[in-house]
C-alpha cells in the first residue's frame, strides 16, 4: 500500500511538472528559435537623403521600426573599413582593413577589391564576421554581397554568397536574398547580407546635394518597396529581424579647398599609402622626425599626427598596417598632388574624414519583431552592431569592441 501510494504520488507530480512546462510555453517563457536576421547596407546614405526627398518606403519601415538620430561610423570613414567593422565589431585597429585599398609591406602585397586575391584571403580580413559566427553554431547565413563575405575564415564560410559584381541587377540581388531566407525554400537562412552601391557612386560623382543623388535616393526607395513585397509573398513581414545601415555620409567638395602634398613635403621620401582625405605616410628610414615636423609647421586645413599620438578615439594606431604618419584633411578640403590636380582635379563628394564630422554621420534603422515600434532613439557607434546580430541569432559572440549595452535601446523590453 505505502509503494502504491508514493507511485501515485510521482505520477501526479510528474504530470504537474508536464502542465505547467505546457503553461510556460502557452506564455512564451520557454526559448524559441530566434527569427532570421538580415543586413542591408545602402553604401554612402545619410539621414538628410530622406528628409529632403519623397521616400514613402523609408518613412513606412522607419515608423513600423526604430532609428537611431544617426550611426558614427568608424575612422576613417571609407567602405570597406566600415563594412568590416559592421560585420566584425572590431575598429580598424583591431581588424586591419585600414583603407579601400592599401599596402601590406609584411605580405609585400597590395590589398584591392578589384584583385582577384583581395577579397578571397583571409589573410587581409582580421576578426570574425557575423555569418561566419553564425555558421560556427549551426546557424545558416547567406550573402549577396558584403565586403569579405567571399573570404574563408577558419574553413568556414556561409552556406551561399556570390563574388561581388556590380552589374548584377538590384532586383535580383532582392529575389535571390529572399528566395534564401524563404522559411519553406531550399535554403532558409538564419542571417543575410544585402548590399546596394549606387547612392554612393552618384555622391562622388556629382556631390551629396546634387538632383542625381536625389534621384538615387528615389531609386533605392523603390528598391526597399519591391524587397518589402518579395517578403510579404514569403511570409515574412513580420517574422524577420531586419537592419538598415549605411557606411559613412559624404561631403561635397571644391576645387578651392586642396591640399597640394608635394608642395609641402618631398615625395621621393615618402610612401603614401593612401591619399585623401586621410594622408597615410610612410616614411623613408631615418625621414620621420623631418617630414612629420615639416608637415606640422605648415598645419593649415588639416591636422597631422605621429602614429602613436593619435587621439585614441580614432582607434587608429595598434596595427603594423598604419604608417608612421597620419594627415587628415578638414572637412570638405582634399590631400592631392599637383600633377593629379591639374590632370582630374577633385571629386564633387568624397568621405573618409574624421568620424565625428557631421557630414560623416549615417543612417540605421531597424525593423522587425524585436525591435521597437515607431520610436527613435540616440546615436550610436556602428561597432556595436555585431553584438546585437549576435544577441538577435541567440549566438555567442566572437572576441569584439562592441557592447550589447549600447544597442539594448532599440528592442523591445
């Protein structure tokens, strides 16, 4: 009888344990999958675009979502910097995409998008991007262009990406990302990348307030309805994590405001390893002292630093990449030389200055179920993204800069 009793006892115990597990997950406290996530840059998109352009897309994502008042970038404020601390959450420093293009004297090899090797070695990408944390711990990524996206890191790589080309229609880019990210396709990704280009394109080659940026912008908020609808024919309006970012804002620029190096310094003394607007100079052995001190007394339209004096929010220095001088230029002037000058004169819109000039500041939007709803919040710096994609993937996060303290603002509580 004493046995009988104590058997009844664990079977109703036991069948309390299975309703209440039941009640918890009736009340969503229980973890679910998380729902996909996916990041799209509009390369070079800035906050005024919309405000001073007819955009219904934009204005519908933004009020079903969350915005920050703007995104800081990371210095120096040029692509393929900023896209790989978007995907890693490292600054330059720590991951060593130090420019567009650039010099590797250890490698003896110039790092170059358009070189076949450039973007395929994982040897010039440091850290670990988003997809490939994801794909570390079961998750499935996909990538429709990204900035060393093609790249191997530690024999992982997404489950599908495709080498940059630029010819390849906006459209399909959308098509392809959202047949990858159908929950009933063959593929049913976890996390994407998306990538667009030509607002950029149309700032450097006619300025940042020009009718064809304008124009772009019109374009691109065509694009965001068309993309908005493939979802919608998905199911997934409302079951994806989606976030809107740019890389860097743009300045106008003139050919009154130029800095002519080589009326400045010698340039048979020098590498540069980038020009403008940020002088990256490497000098000849024993020429540092000399050219930094010459550069330094006729300071005028741009400041210039030793290496390992730069003001530490640039997070500029700790790399062997980085030569030994830095020059940056005021915004809105250009560091060229006078042959260059004469022969091309200078861009109506460039970027790449320091990352705290207004005109630099970007664009973030967020949208989706764990994101607020019609709210806008406070800036914040680019970094931190990676650490919320990982946060929204339920992943843990590889060694970073950012903080997921700095993002907590824009979700859901």
């Amino acid at each position: 009888m004493i046995r009988e009793k104590y058997l009844s006892l664990i079977i109703i115990l036991l069948l309390f344990i299975g309703l209440s597990s039941c009640a918890d997950s009736d009340t969503g406290e229980t973890e679910n999958d998380p729902n996909p996530v996916l990041l799209i840059s509009i390369d070079g998109f800035m906050n005024e675009y919309i405000e001073r352009n007819e955009t219904p897309n934009f204005d519908q994502f933004i009020s079903e979502g969350v915005q920050a008042e703007y995104l800081i970038p990371v210095f120096p404020t040029k692509t393929f910097p900023n896209h790989w601390s978007l995907a890693t959450g490292l600054y330059v420093e720590n991951h060593g995409i130090i420019s567009n293009s650039f010099y590797d004297y250890e490698l003896d090899a110039r790092f170059s998008y358009g070189a076949p090797d450039g973007q395929h070695d994982s040897r010039w990408w440091g850290g670990e991007p988003i997809w490939v944390t994801a794909e570390k711990q079961g998750k499935t990524s996909v990538n429709f262009f990204w900035p060393g996206s093609e790249a191997t890191f530690d024999g992982v790589q997404s489950t599908k990406w495709v080498d940059y080309d630029g010819s390849i229609p906006d459209s399909t880019r959308i098509d392809s990302i959202v047949a990858w990210l159908d929950p009933v396709g063959d593929i049913q990704a976890d996390f994407g990348t998306l990538y667009f280009s030509f607002v950029d394109s149309r700032g450097h080659s006619y300025g940042p307030d020009s009718p064809e940026v304008d124009e772009a912008v019109i374009e691109m908020d065509g694009l965001l309805g068309y993309f908005m609808e493939k979802l919608e024919e998905v199911g997934l309006t409302d079951n994806i994590n989606i976030l809107l970012v740019s890389d860097h804002g743009m300045s106008a620029q003139s050919e009154d405001k130029v800095i002519i190096l080589d009326e400045i310094i010698n340039l048979d003394d020098v590498d540069i390893i980038d020009w403008t607007p940020v002088a990256m100079i490497r000098p000849d052995e024993e020429k540092t002292n000399e050219i930094y001190n010459t550069l330094k007394e006729n300071e005028e339209n741009y400041r210039v630093y030793l290496r390992d004096e730069l003001p530490e929010r640039f997070h500029f220095s700790n790399h062997y990449r980085i030569p030994e001088i830095i020059m940056i230029a005021d915004n809105q002037f250009t560091i060229t030389n006078r042959e260059y000058f004469e022969e091309r004169g200078v861009v109506p819109g460039m970027h790449g200055f320091d990352n705290m000039v207004p005109d630099m500041f970007t664009f973030f939007a967020a949208k989706g179920p764990a994101f607020k709803s019609g709210a806008v919040e406070g800036p914040v710096e680019s970094v931190h993204m990676y650490e919320l994609m990982a946060y929204l993937l339920q992943i843990e996060p590889a060694e970073n800069d950012g903080s997921l303290d700095e993002v907590l603002k824009f979700l859901k509580q």
